[in-house]
C-alpha cells in the first residue's frame, strides 16, 4: 500500500512538471536533440555538460537544415544552423529577438553586475564608435605597453643562459593583455595598478561562475538578495570607484577646460551618455569595469589558444617571422603601423583559424524570444524561448572548409590569393579577413549584433604574437602537445595549467 502511495505521488509529479513543460516549452513540433520531457531532459542535459561539442555536432548532423531544441540543464535552446534561419535569427530586431535580454537572463547580470547595467549599455555605444575611431592615436601607447609586459611578465623570467625557460602562460598573458587594453582606456599610471589589474581580470570570470548559479540553483523571489550580497561580498563596483574616481574627476575637469590632450575610456563613454545621472563617477566606474567586461576575455582566451598551437607546431615560427620581420621590422617596434599590421595576412590568418577552430562556445548568438516570432520557411518559435546558432558545427562542417579537423593556420590567407601589398580589397578578401564575417564564420557574431570590439581585439592580438615572434622562441614543455581545450558543456576555454617554454632570441 506505501508503495502505492509513493508511486502515485511521484506519477503525479511527473505528470504536473510535464505539464508545466508543454506549456514552458510550446516547441513540440520541433525535433529534439535527446529526450523530450522535463524530467528526462535534466538526464540529457547532465550528459550535454560533459560532451556539448560533441552533442551538438550530432544532433546538427541528424536534423540538418532544420530547427531542432536543445537541452541544456535548466533551459531549452532552440538551435539553427541553415544559412536562412541564421539569416532570419540575426536580423530580427532586438524588441522581437533580444540579445540583451538573452544575455541578461543567461548570466542573471541584473543580479551579478547590477540592475543599472541593464537600463542602459551605452558602453557598447562606446566601444562601437570611440574605441573603434580613436585607436591609431592610442596605437604607440598600446605597443610601448605591450613591449613592457614582455620584459616584464616574460622577459624578467627567462634564465639570464637563455636557457629554455618555462612559463605559466594563464596567469602572464592575462595580466598582459589586461594592462595593454587598460593602457589605451584609463593611461598611465592606473593600467599597471596591481589592484585595479586583479579587478578588472578577475571580474569576468566570477560573473560567468556565479550567473548561472543564481539562475539555476536561486528561486527567482530570492534573486535580489543573493545578487546584492554577491555584489556586496566581491565589492567590484565600490573598487572600482575608489581606483578610479580621481582619475573620472580629472577627466571631468579637463573637458571643462577644453583640454586638448589625448582622451581615454571616461570621455568616451561621457560623450555617448545619455543623461548627466549617467555622467556620476559611480556610473562612470561601473561603465569602465563592464567595457573591460566585454574586452578582455574572449582577447586572452583568444591569444593563448594560438599561443598553444604556436608552441606545439614552432615550425610555423618561421613563416611568421619572415613575414614580420618583412613589414614590420624588429628594431623600432614603436614605428608599426595599422596599415603595415595589415599587410601581415599569415598572422591574421593565424588567428582567424584559431577562431575556427577553437570555439568560446558551441552554441553561439543567444536570443530570447520577446513575442512570438516566425522563420522565413513558417516555423513559429513562442515567447519566452532561447535561440542560438550552432555555430562550431558550421566551422567544422567539410563543406565549408576541408580537413576541418585540422588546424591549417595559413587558410584563410591562401583563401585571399593576394599579394600584402595590395592596396585595394574585394569584398571576398575581406571577408576572409580576420575581422571578416559571413554565413560560414561566426565568431564575431553576425547582423545587428557583431561584435564591435573586434578591430581592436584583431590590432591588439597582432601585436601581441608579431612582438613574440620576433624576440621568442616557444615549444610546449611536451614538445608537439597542444594542451587539450577545457570544455563545460557547451562552453570551452584554453588550459589554465599549461606551460609553455620560451627562449630569447
């Protein structure tokens, strides 16, 4: 009779969460990547966070050319792959199919950075238009940083024998890139604070843990609390104003004076503000730390995914170096120019590959769902649901690029087929430049939301590898083994552990 009883109670369970599920989850016309249910679906989405790569890739190979749902632990994901959903997904306007919102829920930033981060991201506004338009003015600045975190980070370590010397690349070239980013934002002498560096590094990481914590494991009545001792607890904000506030008043002062010096991150982000409340150094600091949010960690993972490949396969070296030491030169590195970085098209097509081939995540270009919301080809997708693109099955997909398994680093500048020097491009050149999107490659995203920082991201990145090239040797301490990426579910990023030996040249 006990028995009974817990059987029903649980069928009762069963058949009232799969209920609630039909009605959170209106897709059941859709084909399904794993088990159709709620309950079972948590199954499918413990296993998808220990094979998400893998998964997708399967689940796009049995339904290509169709929508299919996803399961993921908590949520379902509506994913597309065709060319025309892509099309349609990207292009829809952000009241209808919000990125913002997507990103929002998905990393609960009302509750881990704060409500005013989500009623105004004029930052991006910032970055799209000042940072893109301001860089060559800073480019002298951000190569002397990047010439002094070498010395400093990498130099100062290698035996004074010029001994192989290994190095723990994570921690280095996170702390490299944060200081060169922060040297063109917020200047001397604030970009090589050890304490605002430990902000401004460490800040994307713990809201990429601690979101989906509060999103999944949080009933949503107690979200506010737990996100404003989260808040309270790491103290990015509070920090970050005390870092940063004399710097924002000087700036502040300075515009009224009409100074002509050179202007950083703050007059960018005053000059797009759109309301003097959003001009408080408070506003201002949080502004600062959420651009360095968006800046810094997609470059480092980026670099040391490339450094990986570099020091495992060091025969491409010398490809790189010759053409570095070609339009660059070695002697006065504070002479390079965009246009001369530019005409380095092995480098950029080094990075471009490692793109490709090493994706920040599986599924990319979140959407949420505002309203109801129909594909060109009729199929509805209700209110309230996920959408994304499962853009590394495109990357790896041999119809696009073959032996796509590989990693060829010069792909993409044998696609170009034209000399460096040219000084007029195709359309078809640049989309195979590193900074270039299309329907087969999408790591910068695509339609109304690309990526804006991605001309920065690409000029920083160059300089950062041209530099190594020219002055280091590097090798893996297991010569030839690229250490394995690290993959959570659909969400990857390079070894944290791994060391890489560097020589002086």
């Amino acid at each position: 009779m006990g028995f009974l009883v817990v059987f029903c109670i649980l069928l009762l369970l069963y058949l009232v969460t799969e209920l609630y599920d039909r009605g959170r989850r209106a897709q059941r016309s859709l084909p399904t990547r794993g088990l159709n249910s709620l309950i079972l679906s948590y199954i499918n989405g413990v296993m998808n966070c220990f094979d998400g790569r893998d998964s997708v890739r399967r689940a796009c190979l049995k339904h290509e050319g169709h929508l299919f749902t996803y399961p993921q632990l908590g949520k379902w994901f509506v994913l597309a792959r065709s060319s025309s959903h892509i099309h349609d997904l990207c292009n829809a306007p952000e009241d209808i199919l919000s990125m913002e919102e997507a990103a929002e829920e998905l990393l609960q930033l009302r509750h881990t950075v704060g409500p005013l981060f989500c009623q105004e991201t004029y930052h991006i506004t910032a970055i799209r238009t000042s940072l893109n338009s301001n860089v060559s003015q800073r480019l002298r600045e951000l190569i002397d940083e990047v010439i002094c975190c070498y010395k400093e980070c990498v130099g100062s370590r290698i035996d004074p024998e010029d001994e192989w010397t290994a190095i723990p690349v994570f921690d280095a070239f996170s702390t490299m890139i944060c200081r060169a980013s922060n040297r063109v934002f917020v200047g001397l002498p604030l970009c090589r604070n050890p304490d605002y560096i430990d902000i401004v590094r460490h800040f994307s990481s713990q809201i990429f843990f601690a979101g989906p914590i509060i999103k999944f494991l949080v009933p949503k009545f107690l979200r506010p609390a737990v996100g404003s001792v989260y808040r309270s607890y790491y103290g990015h904000h509070r920090r970050m104003l005390e870092l940063t506030r004399h710097l924002i008043e000087e700036r502040k002062q300075r515009r009224q004076e009409h100074s002509s010096d050179v202007v950083n991150a703050i007059d960018w982000l005053i000059d797009v503000a759109p309301e003097l409340d959003n001009q408080s150094a408070e506003s201002l600091a949080m502004r600062l730390l959420n651009i360095n949010f968006v800046a810094l960690h997609t470059t480092t993972k980026v670099f040391l995914h490339a450094l990986y490949h570099l020091a495992a396969q060091p025969e491409y070296i010398s490809a790189l170096r010759e053409e570095a030491e070609l339009y660059l030169g070695r002697e006065c590195p504070l002479t390079w120019s965009k246009e001369q970085l530019g005409r380095c098209v092995k480098l950029d097509s080094f990075f471009k590959e490692t793109l490709r081939a090493n994706p920040l995540s599986s599924i990319t270009l979140s959407r949420l769902s505002l309203v109801d919301f129909t594909f060109a080809d009729g199929t509805r997708v209700g209110a309230g649901h996920y959408l994304a693109v499962a853009s590394d099955s495109i990357h790896q997909d041999s119809k696009y690029y073959p032996q796509p398994q590989e990693f060829q680093p010069f792909r993409f500048s044998a696609m170009r087929g034209k000399p460096a020097e040219q000084e007029e491009y195709t359309s078809q050149d640049w989309v195979h430049r590193m900074t270039g999107t299309s329907d087969t490659f999408l790591a910068f995203g695509s339609g109304r939301h690309l990526c804006p920082g991605r001309f920065f991201a690409s000029l920083e990145l160059k300089i950062f590898m041209a530099y190594l090239v020219l002055n280091y040797d590097v090798k893996m301490a297991r010569e030839g083994m690229r250490p394995p990426n690290e993959w959570l579910g659909p969400m990857s990023e390079p070894s944290t552990k791994a060391r890489v030996l560097f020589r002086r040249r």
